[in-house]
C-alpha cells in the first residue's frame, strides 16, 4: 500500500487535514459541514457527474507573489465541490453571499420543470430535492410559464415507477446502472431541454438490481410501484433487520405501519450489502405481511382443517413424537433462526434422541463428514474480502441470482480493483433472460455442456498447478494446447487467455449446482489449491438465509459429534416415511411439496406418514398435507439471528406485533419439550443465544451484546481445528 | 373586629358586589323580559364565532370530486396523531378526486382531536376543514371513531344544467376539396 499523502486545507474557517485528492464535499463533512447536494454520491463514478451544479463554494488557492511571498488569490467563479480535488493550502468558503445566491439560483433552475406535486409524491417527506429547497431555496417561484408535462407514472418494470416530470437529471441512476449493477440499462435520451432518463427504446428495466434507483434517486422520479401510494415516510417505523431471501445476509430497514410491512430499504454495512439491495430482497419480503399467512393452529380432522389452541395443538405433536421416539425426523430449518434450530436440535436429540435431521433439500447432497474430507475446515471468503482478491473463479454459479450481493461486490473487485474473474459455467446460462451476468465482466469465460464439470475442473487445476508453458508471456498463453484429454475431447472452448493464476489471493466460488451433486469439481479444486503457493479458498456457499446455520448447528445427519451412528438424510427420510421406519415428521419453515427434487417421492410419503407436523408461514402445499400445522412468527415478528454464508452473525429486531396467534418456532420446540418433560427454561432469544455460545465452539465469543449493528464473523474453523 | 376595618373590608365589598346585581335586575325588569341572556338549547341555539373550530368535514369541488388527495399532511402535522390516511390510485374506472391519488381510508379518532385546526391548515387542497357543528356527543366509543363516510361533505345537488352534448347535433361543416 502506498502511503497516503495528507494536505491541509480550510473550511469555513476549519482547518483540517485530509487526503490529497479527496473531495472538498467529503472534506467538507468531516469538519462537520454539509454541502448541499444532488448528483454526488460516494459509491458512483464522477463521470457524467457534478451536473447538478448545487454544491458550490469559493475556493481560494495559495499563489506566489513576485517576492515570494504567498497570498491567497479566490478563484472567480463559484466551484462544485464534489469534483475538487483537495490541495495544500486550499480556502474553502461555503456559505458566501454568491454561494447563497447561487444555491438560490440553481434550485430555481430545478424547480422549473419539477413539477412540486410534493403532496401527493411518494418521495415527499424524505426528498433531498424538497428539503434543500426548504433550506437553501427561494420561498416563491418567478416562473409562470407551462412547465414540461411528460407521462406521468410510467411503469420502467414490475417494480420501478417513474415520472417523468420529476426527473432533475442527476444522472445517480444512470451512474448506478452502469457503474454498480453493470447492466446499464438506464441511461439519458436526447439532449438540452427533450433530455430524459430512459431504458433503451422503452424496453422492460430488468435489472436484478433495479430497486436500488428508487433509493438513490435524489426527487421522486424513481419509485416503488409496490409502495406507491400506501404510506408517507412520517406514518412509518423503522426497524433494523436482516434479509431472509438469500444467504447474503444483507442489512436492511423495514418500513412498516399499523402491523404491515410496507417497504424494504438498505441499511449500511461496509462488509455486507454496502448499501444495496436486490430485487429479491427489496421486493420479495412482503411474505411477512401476506394476508394468506396462518393465524391459528390447525388440526386435521378427516378432510379438513380444524382451527384450535396452540395447547391441545402442541400437546397432539408432543403426544405424536414422543410415540415415535428415535423414529421422528426433522427436514428444513434453513430459514429458520440459530436460536430456533438450537432448540429444535435439542428437541430431537436430547428429548427424542434421534440424529434424523437435514436442511437440504437437494438429490444426493454429500454428508459432511465427505465434505470436511474434500474441503478441509476452511472458512469461506467473507464478502468484502473479495476487494483483494487478485483472481476469482465462479464455476457453475449464476452469481446475480444465486448470491446477488456478493455479485456486486465480485463486481466491484474486477471493475474497480483490477481483479481477474474467470468464469466458468454452463452454456445455458448464456441464454438467462436477466441483465447481470458475471460475462460482462469476466477475464475470460469458459462454457461447458453438464456433465463436463470435473474436466473441466482438472483443466483449471491443471492451469492452476502450472501446467503453462513457463515461457508464455503474461494474458495469452497455450494453456489451451497443454490442457488434458479430457477437456480436449469435451470440445470446450478453454480459450487461450487464462491469466496467470499465482499472483495473489485466488477466491473460487463454485455454484450449488455444481457442489451439491458431487464433490468432484471442488475435491479437484482443492487439490490443486493445495498445491499453489498462494492463498486459495474453494467457497461452497449457503444459499438459504440460515442455511450456514443450520450447518453450524448441525442440522445433519451426521452433523453432531455426540451421535455414535449418523441419522437419516433428507431423501432416507421421505423412504423411511413410506416404509414406516420413520413415524414422525416435523417440516420446518419450508415447502418440501414443491420445492424438492422429487416432489412425486414428497406427495407419497406424506400420505402414508403415520404423523406430520409442519411450522409455516402460510398454507403451502406441504401444509395442507400435514396432520397438526403451526403458524408461524415472520422475520419481521420476533427477534433473533441468523448466520450468512460468510458465517457472519447478525442480528434481526421484531418490528411489529404479528396480530395473530402465531409462535417462534423456538418458543414451540421449547414448548414442546416441557410436554415431554424435559425444561427448556428459555424467555427470550438472548437465553438461547447465550447457550448457543456456550455450547458451540464456534459461537464462544459471540454474546447478544457483542453482535452490534453489523454482526460479527463466527471464529476461524482453523483457529478451531489447532486449539 | 375594629368596626372600621369590617366597614371597609366586609361590608363595603358586599355592598358593592350587590350593588351589581341589583343594577342588572334593574335593567331586566325595565325592558320587561325583552333582553335575554340564555337561550333554549336544544330548541335554540347560540350563534357560533366566525373562527369556531368543531366538526372536520372533507370538502368536495363543484363538480363532485374529493379535494382530498390522501397526502396524509394532516395526520403528520396532528398533534394528537388522531387521524389516519390510507391513499390508492385513481382510475379511470373509478376516479374520486383529480389528479393520480385519492384517500382511499380517511378515520379521525374524535376522541383524541384536541380540535386545534393543524389538519386544516396543513392541508395543501383546503380538503379537510373544521366546521361549526359542536353536538359531538355519543354513546359508544368506536362511534367516536368518524369514517371517511361520514367526514365527506354529501355530493352537491345543483339545478341539471344543459350540457353541450344534450343539444341538437349539428351538421359538420363539409369540407370544399371533397
């Protein structure tokens, strides 16, 4: 790292020492000052930038007099501050009469064609645009002429409204397409006057990222169409809590009002989610809120459902697993918290002694004990540390869907920190109708037809190990021509520019696909990572919100130390329903009925299983096969944590009260041990975290105090292994 | 008691107030029952100030629309936070007010409306106003809990008035070049 030079310069009367190069409006908010400002923003590019013009100060620079002696001589015109590059000696002045003027004078340029339909706009009461002319602007408008009348409501996609009129050209979602999600699918049409954001010719705005516009745009130009019209910011609460609908585990804020969720927003965290979000995430938690969500117990009876108390429901399941004893089995769990999987593991172990547990869901998942022996304990790459990463691999792994955060960030490493991605993935994913593919991006990109995977993946341990040609130069070499048999004959374009692979930090992200059907490509992998002198961790990470988890906590067959034989697996136990060797089942949180990959072996084993219980959000097809179902408390109900696939854990807070008769899944399984007689004396989440750190290893140092707004990474498993 | 100082700050006072007293039932009884200074409630009432501030109505423009756009400006300047807006699109099929928004839920909880006028002033349309009816009182808490219903000033009735459309049509002017 080079060292950063530091110059001093003046604001308003401050002198302040700050890096050379940095911007004067950031300079500017380290003394404390806010400039006002539109189209600056830290995370976007300044190309097409400083157009807003609302950041202006006087600036004075130091000059040498004939004597040689220095003077301050001030700069004629006004500067926009966020395009001015901090220098020794520099004399910042933010609140002249020219600048006051001048902030007056733009805002009514602004102002012009903004429609100040502020009433009825869903970005008035949180509206940069209203705010600064509230503070810097003029009270009343000298413009009588028509102003621009453009469509109003113009819907860009499924969930991004935008007017028109309201548009004061910052170019921030423009900047965001391009620079952060990639797909640049936003940009200005026309030019002067007639200039408009648009999507190329009125095409659908598909970014899998496209929610994150609506919170960077600077007026109300760029909007939700899900919260259109339901709230004012001053009707809402806020409540910090983690998004369920991946692994990521990105930081958000949940709006809502009166009981309902209404809007999802980013909350900061540097090492996670930055500040974005996905459209999934964004858009996809009104689950918590859904008028289809369970209220009550339910009970078969014959055909139908029959509507009871939580007492005679949880006395029925304790009654039914305790009859089946060692034969009951647990499936799901990876949506479910760390406190609620801990007691549910207690449950089946100590209470029901049985090791019949799995959170995956997938054909022929390899145990764990397979999956220690072909990866070792190494912790995955935590998300940030992608910055410094000099070369990324993703096999088989459609990044922007599968981990749609860390796409960003892998983004990020190649566009920003000159890190080399290689991909390599199958040939049909070339034809996904999405905007952000890791292609565009990628040093080089390698497409196989399925069933190639492991020549693949000795191709790239071949090239990893240096089976190059040491005399080619750096970028173009024959690797090509050196490559195995194998991917010779598999007629895969390996192309003849696989960088070099030795010369730093490799991350190597290998899709759920590709690991969950066999260990090949990673055991392949690893090998030859082992063999590297430089630092390289194969990653195969959760996808599931708490997927890691639930293998933290081992929710596995074979996941607990303690069990002398491993239990059944996911697919032993939907045979065993049918052959009656398992007798009772609890699913967890997850539609098995549809989301299994046999949903044909599902349906049979459900009905002819003795006894099932599922915890659910809402009647989904794996409930209405059930014999007892309970509903469940949502994310947004209760408080807890959950584990991402960095192994960070984090925290999420209850926003509001569910309304109805529903549980935390913990509180259940607790509750249902005392009826079989075995205390689980638990109040709260902070209880069962506390014995969580206390019981599992790699938890200890984790508290419910210490996991602060950010969460905190689970201990090193190679710590682990040596202590 | 010294008899000078009961003169002057017992019986003096009394006099005085008396003295009062007396002058206006002088007064009464010389206008023979004419000047009035109660009224029959209910068979009368008293004529209210013009700033009188009781009953919120949500106002309607001459042509039927709601003014009320559902900003909710008046719940966020509310200092007992005793009203509740929910908005919703207007359609074309369904249009309650100009423009793209309309309340769709308007409640005042008039049990805690401390009726000090904010909502009126907040309010960009000039929608929500408080009007001069005072008789508030009910039986039953939740009829204190007034609807959008019952806030909404009733569609005006004026005389039908003959509309363009409701003429004779007339012929178009025909075009020389055909």
């Amino acid at each position: 790292m080079s060292q950063v030079e530091f110059v001093n310069i003046t604001i308003d009367g401050t002198t302040v020492q700050v890096p050379a190069g940095e911007m004067v409006i950031e300079s500017a908010r380290r003394v404390g000052i806010e400039i006002p400002h539109f189209c600056y923003h830290p995370r976007l590019t300044m190309e097409a930038g400083a157009n807003c013009r609302m950041c202006l100060v006087e600036v004075s620079m130091p000059r040498k007099n004939p004597d040689g002696t220095l003077a301050l001589a001030r700069m004629p015109k006004p500067q926009t501050s966020c395009s001015l590059p901090a220098a020794e000696g520099m004399v910042i002045e933010t609140e002249t009469p020219m600048i006051v003027e001048a902030r007056k004078g733009m805002l009514e340029f602004l102002l012009i064609n903004h429609p100040l339909d502020c009433p009825i706009c869903d970005r008035g009461g949180e509206c940069p645009l209203q705010n600064n002319t509230m503070h810097y602007g003029a009270a009343t408008t000298r413009f009588v002429e028509e102003k621009r009348h453009p469509p109003k409501a113009y819907p860009l996609s499924k969930y991004v409204i935008f007017d028109r009129e309201r548009c004061i050209h910052c170019a921030r979602c423009t900047r965001f397409a391009s620079d952060i999600s990639g797909d640049a699918q936003l940009d200005f049409l026309k030019r002067g006057a007639d200039m408009e954001v648009s999507s190329f010719r009125d095409t659908e705005f598909t970014s899998l990222y496209s929610g994150n516009v609506i919170e960077v745009c600077p007026v109300g130009a760029l909007l939700s169409r899900p919260y259109r019209f339901t709230a004012r910011p001053w009707d809402l609460s806020t409540q910090k809590s983690i998004c369920t609908e991946c692994s990521n585990g990105c930081n958000i804020k949940l709006d809502h009002r009166a009981g309902k969720l209404l809007r999802v927003n980013a909350r900061l965290n540097e090492e996670v989610n930055e500040e974005w979000t996905c459209d999934q995430g964004k858009f996809g938690m009104d689950y918590a809120s859904h008028e289809k969500r369970l209220r009550r117990p339910l009970i078969r009876d014959g055909a139908v459902f029959r509507e009871v108390s939580w007492d005679e429901a949880l006395t029925h399941v304790a009654t039914a697993l305790s009859e089946a004893g060692p034969a009951a089995a647990f499936l799901g769990g990876a949506r479910s918290s760390n406190e609620d999987l801990f007691v549910l593991r207690r449950l089946f172990q100590e209470v029901l002694g049985s090791q019949n547990m799995d959170h995956r869901l997938g054909p022929a998942y390899p145990s764990a004990a397979d999956v220690r022996a072909a990866l070792g304990s190494q912790s995955p790459t935590p998300i940030a540390a992608y910055e410094r990463m000099t070369t990324i691999i993703v096999f088989g792994c459609d990044l922007a869907v599968e981990l749609p955060i860390l796409y960003l960030r892998v983004r990020k490493a190649a566009v920003r920190r000159g890190a080399k991605v290689i991909e390599c993935q199958p040939s049909s994913y070339r034809e996904r109708p999405h905007a952000n593919k890791v292609t565009d991006f990628a040093h080089s990109s390698i497409w196989y037809e399925p069933g190639q995977e492991t020549a693949i993946a000795e191709a790239l341990a071949h090239v990893m190990t240096g089976g190059r040609d040491p005399g080619a130069s750096d970028g173009a070499s024959d690797a090509a021509a050196s490559l195995p048999n194998a991917v010779a004959e598999a007629n895969v374009e390996f192309g003849s520019a696989i960088p070099r692979l030795d010369d730093g930090p490799i991350a190597i992200i290998i899709g759920r696909d590709v690991w969950s059907r066999s260990l090949s490509v990673p055991a392949t992998l690893k090998a030859a990572a082992d063999k590297m002198g430089t630092p390289c961790v194969i990653n195969t990470y959760a996808c599931s919100v708490n997927e890691q988890g639930a293998r933290e906590l081992g929710i596995l067959p074979d996941g607990s130390v303690q069990a002398s034989a491993p239990g059944l697996n996911a697919d032993q136990i939907l045979h065993g329903l049918k052959d009656g060797t398992v007798k009772a089942l609890w699913v967890s949180g997850v539609d098995i009925a549809s989301q299994f990959h046999d949903p044909e072996l599902v349906t049979q084993s459900l009905e002819q299983a003795p006894f099932v219980v599922v915890t659910a959000l809402d009647l989904n097809r794996t409930a209405t096969m059930a014999d007892v179902v309970l509903p469940l408390a949502s994310v947004a109900e209760y408080d807890g944590t959950y584990t991402s696939m960095e192994r960070r854990v984090q925290r999420f807070h209850q926003a509001f009260d569910a309304g109805v008769d529903v549980r935390e899944e913990w509180r259940i399984a607790a509750n249902v041990g005392m009826r079989l007689g075995v205390d689980m004396p638990y109040a709260s989440w902070r209880d069962i975290f506390g014995a969580i750190a206390t019981s599992e290893r790699a938890f200890a140092e984790c508290t419910p105090d210490n996991l602060g707004d950010g969460g905190r990474l689970l201990a090193d498993r190679n710590n682990e292994d040596s202590r | 008691m010294n008899p000078i100082r009961l003169t002057r700050d017992v019986l003096t006072p009394i006099g005085k107030g008396l003295g009062v007293t007396i002058s206006h039932l002088g007064k009464m009884l010389g206008t023979r029952g004419r000047a009035k200074f109660t009224v029959e409630y209910p068979e009368e009432r008293r004529e209210q100030f013009p700033r009188t501030r009781w009953r919120h109505y949500l106002t309607r423009y001459e042509n039927g629309l709601e003014k009320c756009i559902g900003c909710s400006l008046c719940a966020g300047a509310c200092p007992a936070r005793c009203i509740y807006v929910e908005a919703a699109d207007n359609t074309d099929h369904a249009r309650f007010s100009p423009g793209e928004r309309y309340a769709a839920r308007y409640e005042i909880n008039m049990l805690r409306c401390v009726f000090c006028g904010y909502c009126q002033e907040a309010c960009p349309t000039g929608a929500i106003v408080l009007r001069k009816e005072f008789e508030l009182a009910d039986y039953d808490r939740k009829d204190f809990l007034y609807t959008k219903q019952m806030l909404l000033e009733p569609i005006p009735i004026r005389p039908r008035q003959v509309r363009a459309s409701d003429e004779a049509p007339k012929a178009a002017p025909r075009s020389e070049a055909a």
